[in-house]
C-alpha cells in the first residue's frame, strides 16, 4: 500500500502542463488539482471490514493532501459514494451518490464515517461507471483524478462490467485503485 502512495505522489509531482507557475504576471496560474472519488462497499459482508475501511480511505486521503507539485499544494476534492446496501434503491444499482466533488473534506469524512452496512450486491462496475460519469472531473490531463474503490466481494457482480468501467475510466485519465478487504 506504501508503494502505491508513493506512485500516486510521484504521478502527481511529475504532472506538468497548465500547472506550471507563468513569469508573466498578468496570467493567472491555475492551481494543481487532485480528485478523489472513494466508493465504500456497505453491504452486510462488511459488518466486521467497515471501520477499518473507512480508516484505510482516508488514510490514503491524508496521504494525498500532503502532496505537492512544483512546490504548490494542490486544491483536493473529494467524492463518497457508497454500494452494495439493501437499504439503497436496487433501481440503481444498490448505489448512493453521497457527496460530489467537493472541497469540503471535514463533511466527506464525517459522511464516511458515519456509513453502516446492511446486506445487499456489490456492483463494482457500476459503482465505478456512475462516478466516473457523474461526477464533475476535470478535463486537464494535468490534473490528478482517482477512484478509490474499497470492498470485499468479487468485482463480477453487476450489470456492467468492471474491466470495461476501469478501461473507460483509464481512457478519461482516471486512475482506478481497489483495496480489497479482507
């Protein structure tokens, strides 16, 4: 998990593009931008995961906002969706947008640690198709944008298929990363 990290660090240190500081004054340099979007298996199977996979997410979320890039800290925005919960509409997929992209991460975290489990079918695929469809993530190939995926069932469950939500994923410059929970 600790090489992951640092890939992911150093992926975002070696971005370069629009992020690169302008000795022209008069342009306005645009901050580098990272974008998490965390999908938490909440069916029942979690019942004893749960905790420790709310704490591995934002573990890896503090790792990332201690990034930077050309000497920047880069604006972070996170996402929380949750699947694979009885109590969610089995119409979408047993999947709940929680929060959008969002600079506010004292509401992700709350959000996610307030999440419970119950029952249910984990639809990887889908689950990772809605967030790369739903969410609002930038067009800069500059601009560091991942799906942290964190579950215990196999990722064939579903009506779409998870290899072709993670190829369509790569294709947007998205970075998907599952954490098994075992």
């Amino acid at each position: 998990m600790k090489n992951l990290i640092i890939i992911l660090m150093i992926l975002a240190i070696g971005m370069s593009g629009s992020h690169t500081l302008n000795a022209n004054p008069e342009k306005e340099t645009k901050k580098p931008l990272i974008q998490v979007a965390l999908l938490l298996d909440t069916s029942g199977s979690m019942s004893g995961l749960i905790e420790q996979a709310k704490a591995q997410l934002w573990k890896m979320v503090n790792e990332l906002a201690v990034a930077k890039q050309d000497g920047i800290t880069p604006e972070m925005q996170l996402s929380l969706y949750e699947y694979g919960n009885d109590r969610l509409d089995g119409e979408t997929g047993f999947i709940r947008q929680i929060i959008p992209l969002s600079q506010d991460l004292d509401a992700v975290s709350a959000a996610l640690f307030d999440l419970s489990t119950a029952g249910g079918s984990e639809h990887c695929g889908q689950v990772i198709d809605a967030s790369m469809n739903n969410l609002k993530w930038s067009d800069s190939n500059s601009d560091l944008k991942i799906i942290f995926i964190a579950g215990n069932e196999i990722f064939s469950q579903g009506p779409i298929d998870y290899k072709e939500a993670c190829k369509a994923a790569i294709t947007k410059g998205i970075i998907v990363n599952t954490i098994f929970c075992g």
